[in-house]
C-alpha cells in the first residue's frame, strides 16, 4: 500500500486487508482468503436480444441505428426497449462502437474527465422515410470493418488487412452465452473468441497464473481497497481494456478492445468467448487495430491520454515507511544510506508527519516544521526529494482549516443532502467530490498553502478507491472516534446499513473483494450524491481517477515543474497524470513473482511508471528474499523500498547481504538512467511501455507470450530474475538472436531458434541480457540521480555474434527534467539517434542529433564505446569524423576481449562455448552528445 495507503492502506490495506477480509471471511464462512465465492449465478442466456430496425449515415461518415427489444423478460429488472447504435471509424486503427438508451440519457464516464466525441443525439424517426438509408451491412473504414445481422442484432469486428474477426457479438444455441442485454442496472454483451488466442489485461487484480487472462478466472472490476495478497479479485484500480494477440500462420497480429464503463462489471473469459456483465452505464466500445503490441498501445494511450512525464529523479530509488516516528528517524534512514553506499534519489513520509493523521498538517513536536525545513534544504541541496502521503478523507474538525474551507465551499460528497460521513486514519471525515469544479479549485488551493508551509517535491494519494473503515449511513458517536487505543481501522462511528435503495442493493452481484459483498461495503455508500446528482453508483471507479487529476493540475500550477504524483487507485487515462504502485502485498516469494505480471500489466493500461513496494510491505521478508527482491525491484520503473508500520525495520541497509545485491542492482541502475529516462520520454510520446512482456519485441516466438517471470526494459534490455528460496541458478528463456550479459559483457549467449539456458546467479547476482542490433546510452552511476546524470556516457553496441554483417541503434533524449512538458522544441532538450553497421569487418557507430544545444551547455561526452559481437582478428586504428587517430597521440585507447558464448549451437563435451567473437572498447573519447560524430575502424588487421 502507500504510506497512507501505506498508512491507510498500509493499515488500511493490511489493515483492511486483514480485518476487513477475516471478517468477511468468518461471516461467508470462508477459511482462507483464497477461497473464493461463484459469481451470481443466473439463467445462461437472458431473452432474445434485439433488432435492428433502421440505420443510415451522418454526415460526417458515421453510423446511427435503432434497436428494440425483441421479448421483454425482468431478470435483473425491467428491458430497455429501444436503444441507439452509433458507430463510427474514428481515426485510420480506431473503431468505435456505442449503444445507450435511446429515450434518456444514461451515466458515461465524463466528457470532461476523458475527453472524447460525444455521439450525436439521434434524430431518427422510424415509419419515415431515412436520409441517408444504409442497405449493407459492411461499414468499412482503414483498417477496420464494421459488420451486423439485423436479428437478432449482432455486430462483429474484422481487421481489414487479414480478415480476422476480432469481435464478434452473435449467439448461437450451442455457445454459452447469450444476445445483447440491456436493462437499467444489468448489461450483457459476449465475443466469441478463437481459442489459441492470448489475452492480457482486465485489471487491477493479482493474477496467479501470470499475466496470460487463464480461462474461468474471475475477472470483477470495481476499485476496492482489497490487499494486492488477496488473488483474483478486483483491486484498486478499473482498467476494462484487454489485449488479444494472436499466432496465426507464423506471423503475429494484435489488437484491443476497451469498453469505455466505470460501473462494477463481472467479466467472464472461458477460453473461447468472452462476456461482459455490467451492473451500469452504456456499452462503449472501442477497438484498436494494432496489429503489433507497440502499435496497440500506441493507438490506446492516443485516445486515452500519453503517460505523464517524469522527473529524472523519480527514477532513481525511493525509501519509504509507515512508522517514520519522527523527523530524527528519517534523517538516520538518509544517513544510513549514505554510509552504506546504497543509491537514494528520494525520502518519503507516510502520514506519520501529519497533526493526528490530518492531510495538509504537520505534527509539531515530531516533524516541527523549522527542523524539517532545515533538513529539506539539506537534501534539495544535494538534489534528494521529499515526499508525502495524502488521503482523501478529510477530518471532521471544527478547528481544522482545511475542513472548514471545504464546507464553506460545499466541496463534499453528499447523502441526505449532508456531507456523507466515513472513518478513516483521523477518524471520522468527509470525502471530497473531485467531479465537482469548485472541489478541484479548493483542492488546488490546499496544496498551495501546504507547499508553502513544507516544499514538498511530489505527492503521495492514497485510500482512494475510496477506502472507509465503515459501511453504511453513520453518525458521530458519544464518545471519542478513534478511541486512542487499538487499531485505528476499526469502526467507532454509529452506522446502519443501506439495503432499502436500487443503487445499495442492485439486482446483479458482481463478484465484490471475491465475496459478492455488498458494492457499499467499506467504502463511499452507492446511494451518495456527486456534483450535478451523479451517483456513488456510477462513479465510483473514477474516484481516485478524478483526485489524480485535481493533484496533477494543482502541482503544476505551484511552480510550473513537472508534477510527480502517486496514486493507488487508477482507471482509463490514470497514466496520463500519475505513476502507480501495486498497493499492499506480502513479504513472500509468491508476492514477489506476482509483482512482475502486474508490472507489465500496468504498462499496457498506460500506467508505464509503476513498482511493487520493494521487500514486501508486510510481514518483515527473510534476508533471502529481500535480497532477491531488490534484484528485481531495481529494475522496475518505480523503485521503492515500503513497508508496514508492524513490521521490521527492513531499508536495504538492514543486513549486509542485501546491502551488497542493493549496491550490485540499484549500482547498475543508476548506470542506466539516461536510457530509463529516455524510455519515459518514448512512453509519454508513443505510449510504449518501460517495462514490456518479451512478446513485445518477439510477437511471433510463441513460447514467451505467457512468460511471467522475466521481462524487458524497452525492446531488447531483459531481467532474468531468481523467484524461488533456495536457488543460485535461473533457468531463462532466450528468444532467437546473441544476448550479451550486461554484468560481464564477455559473456555471450547465441539463441539460434529461442530456447532455455541455466544461469548461475548466486544470491548477490541478477542476470540481465543486451539484445543484439541494440546501442544502450549509459553513465557512470552514483550516489543521486543529479550527480549520475553530470558523469561521462558509456555507448555498448551489440552486433549478432561474430555475423560480418549487422547493424544497430539506439536513442538518447535529455531535457530539462523540472519543465512541466517533455518535447523537443524547447531550447531545454537534445535528442540523439546512435547507428552502427559492420560489414565485411569495417565497423562504424555515428550519431544525428536534433537540437543539440542543450546537451552542448552541459557539456554531456562519450568517454568509452564497447561493441560486442564483432568478428575476430585485430583492429585498425580508431577513426574519429574521419581523422585517424595515432597510437600513443592521443588518451584514445583501443582494447580486445574474447566473448565467450556460454550457451551456442557449438558446445564442447564438457558444455563451455567455444569463443567465437570478440568484444572491442574504445576509451579515452571525448565526443560531444550534442553534436554528430562518426567513429569506425577494420576489423581483421593484424597487430
């Protein structure tokens, strides 16, 4: 969880992780937080769907039908009897799909949050005659095509390039669901699917099985403070997307679809169909046409927003806990990291800093604010960070500023026309309605007058999904809520619960926390007001959405630098304006493994900036684990050691062992933060993740569409982790082509058509691979992001293992990191294109640059080239823009290595590689990033 998260969440998480499950659990009669309880069960297929009375063609090229109901039925309540099909091709590789009520307007996610088209309202008529009658049932667009059967109405999806059907809504008798459902509170659609194909997606939950959908999982998604331990339940976060990838004849083809929705929805995946059932909303759909993975996010993240930009810093390691007592305590964390030369970019506070858990407060004897100032100005100084946690719930307190401004501006969710009453960590609050734009301006001002009493440099949000320590309708008991002892999750309002309405109490159950409990249970009642009469029913899964985007806007208006922002709950578009964590998990080898498919998860919902609390947050991990936890957390692209307030101390200075795999990992992380930075910059422009699943970059090698246990930084950059107690070796899978160890470049490893090699990685050791055709930008490393940035860069450039001919590329983006945006075009940016080719031994690497005087002002150098791969033989003198450098004239220097491939075609009886291309370093350069350079030399000249 977060620190209020981690606090709350921590609590509340573990907390509520623990409590609120135990509880459930005792009162289901469930023993083990495993089990889990069926979904509702009901008749397999419910009525005859509809019809498609008419359709015709706007004017700008879309479509417009009317649909009615064939057979009433009041399963899950009454029919809605005429819907408007509106269908139109957005761009060239998006397709949109939406069916609503075509009397009354229905809740959709808001405009304004997630900017989109909105559909006309229909006009048609039927009995008349039609504008624009349509007589086929193709609707064709670039890459898409749209095509009906008019009864019972059934719409399917083709990639127009192949043919492929991806979605295809039409039941027959011998499939296992049913037509189109559309009632008030109850929608049904299904695709069929074909059976070999590969889904990913349908989050937030934990997924067991890795981060392949498995079929009949339960998929429910509704944003619920549930702890990431608790397997195939809906979590923090609602992303209704799923990507489908498919092998067929060879090549690869991938797509996704999204169902645009914030109501509680079950999703039932059986293999071959796929059903959705929603207790709200509309049916929009949207459909990407790939048909690579990249091309799939790209095209999702363009309609859903691009992945914020990120500070330099917010890459390097993070330290966080719930139960920093005290200012002393946080100074001793920071010194402690620097005696034991452990990188650490930023120092975060969970709530133990606020006045009696308020947000916006500072606890005057522990954290007094001219000590905390004095000791920000230290770290800023050196360019460290601070941050802090805030949890939506806001103090009922009449002497507390920040309440008595929210309700003189009426900023509060309402039930009964009175601020809804909830517990969290201060006890009893009010929860902001971040839908409403007085709330966003009074929220944008409570960080203003928080920044200026501590300059806080990113924001923690937390709790909100939104979590509550009690359910129902309350009031202020008589006596003191919390009382000070015990627990601080623990119910003290008086409360009652709320069955009596149609929103409390719906008619289908989705799977809720597993259980099927109530949508209300420990959490903002479904029967509560928004702004403008939104419902808590519908709205719900935006909550922490909503917080993200009022954080976003109130910190960038501080300073006009780049906001860093935090959030446990997220929906659709959550990427574009913060990074995530995987919330409240366990100090266990199961947890571990399971971090990395949410990880790569979140990449695909356009969430790029995302880690697991680093260790565990709960109970203390074993120094093994920790140990190897590190070596994976160094690699995610938020790196942040977190834990519980009950727990150990466990910071990675802790024990000596860990200490030297946190120097091992987090040592090459710093070295690689100008290319972690420059997968930001790819992520914010195109969507790409920095963490990928290796199908990313090998579609068609169908044996790593399920791996979960390995992944890639960008395309070619894989962490091959140790996941199990006990084991100093790893056996890792290697798809075709030379892979060249990252920690000992002499070894090679030559992957003619994708197989499993066993790796030694005693416990110190996290084996990390270089794809070939790659040129990876490194640095020297360091202690702080700000100072690894200033060192000289390392260019590593792999060719295919002793090939003659081959080439290879990488990129470099450098900017002003504390500018709001992250472009070119500034005067603050440089952006750099490295290429190298050999061929028949003549090697040469040269860079283009664009716009490179910001790189030139700071005076940014190539100190050292390293090329892996080439063929054997000496080497001619170095060659710079074209000019031979002599021998012994100059701090150039030319070495040789033999690479050994410890794994090839070639091996001798006894197992060892045979040494068949040599690695070639070049030291001594003094080339300017900012500016164009060539470099080359023969290959095969004798010494």
């Amino acid at each position: 969880m977060s620190s209020s998260s981690s606090s709350s969440s921590s609590s509340s998480s573990l907390c509520l992780s623990i409590l609120f499950l135990s509880l459930l659990l005792s009162i289901h009669g469930v023993t083990s937080s495993k089990s889990k309880t069926k979904p509702t069960t009901a008749p397999t297929k419910i009525g005859q769907g509809y019809r498609l009375l008419a359709v015709q063609e706007t004017p700008d090229g879309a479509l417009i039908g009317h649909l009615q109901v064939k057979t009433k039925n009041d399963v899950y309540g009454s029919d809605i009897p005429n819907l408007q099909l509106f269908v139109k091709h957005e761009t060239e590789d998006r397709l949109r799909v939406h069916i609503t009520d075509a009397d009354k307007q229905r809740w959709e996610v808001p405009y304004d949050l997630l900017p989109r088209e909105k559909p006309p309202v229909s006009r048609m008529t039927l009995g008349r005659s039609l504008k624009n009658p349509i007589t086929v049932s193709e609707y064709s667009g670039s890459e898409l095509i749209f095509s009906f059967v008019s009864d019972p109405f059934g719409f399917a999806v083709k990639r127009k390039s192949d043919g492929q059907v991806l979605f295809n809504t039409s039941s027959e008798k011998s499939d296992p669901f049913g037509d189109l459902v559309f009632k008030d509170q109850y929608l049904e659609i299904s695709t069929r699917l074909p059976k070999d194909a590969s889904l990913y997606g349908l989050g937030e939950n934990t997924q067991p099985h890795g981060i392949k959908l498995y079929p009949n999982d339960p998929y429910t998604l509704y944003t619920t403070d549930a702890s990431a331990i608790n397997l195939n339940t809906d979590l923090y976060g609602s992303h209704p997307v799923y990507m489908d990838l498919r092998n067929v004849d060879g090549k690869a083809y991938s797509h996704a679809v999204l169902l645009l929705n914030s109501n509680g929805m079950d999703v039932f995946y059986r293999g071959n169909s796929l059903t959705y059932k929603v207790i709200g909303g509309v049916f929009d759909f949207y459909f990407f046409s790939g048909p690579s993975p990249l091309n799939v996010v790209d095209q999702y993240t363009s309609f859903i927003g691009r992945p914020a930009p990120m500070p330099y810093w917010s890459l390097g390691f993070h330290q966080c806990r719930w139960g920093y007592h005290n200012l002393s305590v946080v100074e001793e964390v920071v010194e402690s990291y620097k005696k034991a030369q452990i990188p650490l970019d930023v120092i975060w506070n969970d709530d133990d800093h606020m006045d009696g858990h308020k947000d916006f407060t500072l606890n005057p004897n522990n954290y007094p604010r001219p000590k905390l100032l004095a000791f920000l100005d230290k770290i800023h100084s050196i360019g460290m960070k601070y941050i802090v946690i805030i949890d939506p719930g806001i103090a009922v307190n009449s002497s507390y500023g920040v309440y008595q401004r929210g309700l003189a501006n009426d900023v509060f969710i309402k039930y009964d026309n009175e601020p809804y009453l909830a517990q969290v960590w201060p006890g009893a609050v009010n929860f902001p309605d971040f839908l409403n734009p007085k709330t966003v301006s009074w929220w944008g001002d409570e960080i203003r007058r928080f920044h200026e009493l501590v300059p806080v440099d990113g924001l923690w949000i937390d709790m909100n999904e939104a979590s509550n320590f009690c359910s129902g309708k309350c009031k202020m008991p008589k006596g003191q809520c919390p009382t000070g002892t015990g627990p601080g999750w623990i119910c003290c309002l008086e409360c009652k619960n709320i069955t009596n309405t149609r929103w409390d109490d719906p008619p289908y159950k989705i799977n809720a926390s597993g259980l099927q409990v109530p949508i209300g249970f420990k959490t903002i009642a479904t029967s509560a007001v928004h702004y403008n009469g939104v419902m808590e029913y519908d709205a719900h899964s935006l909550y922490g959405f909503s917080q993200s985007v009022a954080t976003h806007s109130a910190l960038q208006g501080l300073q006009g630098k780049r906001p860093f922002i935090l959030s446990r709950s997220t929906y659709v578009g959550s990427g574009k304006y913060a990074a995530h964590w995987t919330g409240d998990n366990q100090g266990t080898w199961e947890n571990l493994r399971y971090s990395i498919s949410t990880m790569l998860n979140f990449g695909i919902f356009g969430v790029p900036m995302v880690g697991a609390d680093i260790c565990g947050f709960y109970p203390q991990p074993t120094e093994e684990l920790c140990n190897r936890w590190i070596e994976v957390g160094a690699f995610y692209p938020f790196s942040r050691d977190h834990a519980n307030y009950y727990s150990p101390r466990q910071e990675l200075y802790q024990w000596d062992s860990v200490a030297q795999s946190a120097r091992n990992a987090l040592g090459m992380r710093y070295k690689l933060l100008p290319y972690l930075y420059t997968l930001t910059y790819e992520a914010h422009t195109s969507g790409a993740p920095i963490a990928r699943p290796l199908f990313f970059s090998f579609p068609t090698y169908t044996e790593c569409y399920g791996l979960s246990t390995q992944f890639l930084l960008g395309s070619g950059l894989m962490v091959s982790p140790v996941l199990e107690q006990g084991k100093s070796k790893v056996k890792a899978l290697f798809p075709p082509g030379s892979w060249y160890s990252l920690f000992d470049m002499t070894q090679t490893i030559v992957s003619k058509g994708g197989k499993y090699v066993t790796l030694d990685a005693p416990l110190h050791v996290v084996n990390v691979h270089l794809y070939q055709n790659t040129i990876l930008p490194m640095q020297q490393g360091g202690m702080i992001s700000k100072e690894a940035r200033k060192t000289p860069f390392t260019l590593v450039v792999t060719f295919p293992a002793g090939e003659s001919d081959g080439k290879a590329e990488g990129k470099l983006f450098l900017d002003d990191d504390e500018l709001p945006e992250m472009k070119l075009g500034n005067g603050q940016s440089s952006y750099v294109d490295f290429y190298a080719s050999v061929s028949k031994g003549y090697v040469k690497i040269w860079s283009e640059v664009q716009e490179g005087k910001f790189a030139l002002d700071n005076g940014w150098i190539v100190g050292k080239v390293s090329v892996l791969g080439l063929g054997g033989g000496g080497a001619s003198a170095v060659e710079i823009d074209g000019k031979a450098v002599t021998p012994g004239s100059s701090s150039v220097e030319m070495t040789l290595s033999d690479q050994v491939h410890v794994q090839g075609e070639d091996e001798d009886e006894n197992g060892e590689g045979k040494s068949k291309s040599v690695m070639v370093e070049v030291n001594g350069l003094s080339l300017l990033v900012g500016k164009n350079f060539a470099l080359s030399w023969k290959m095969g000249v004798s010494s």
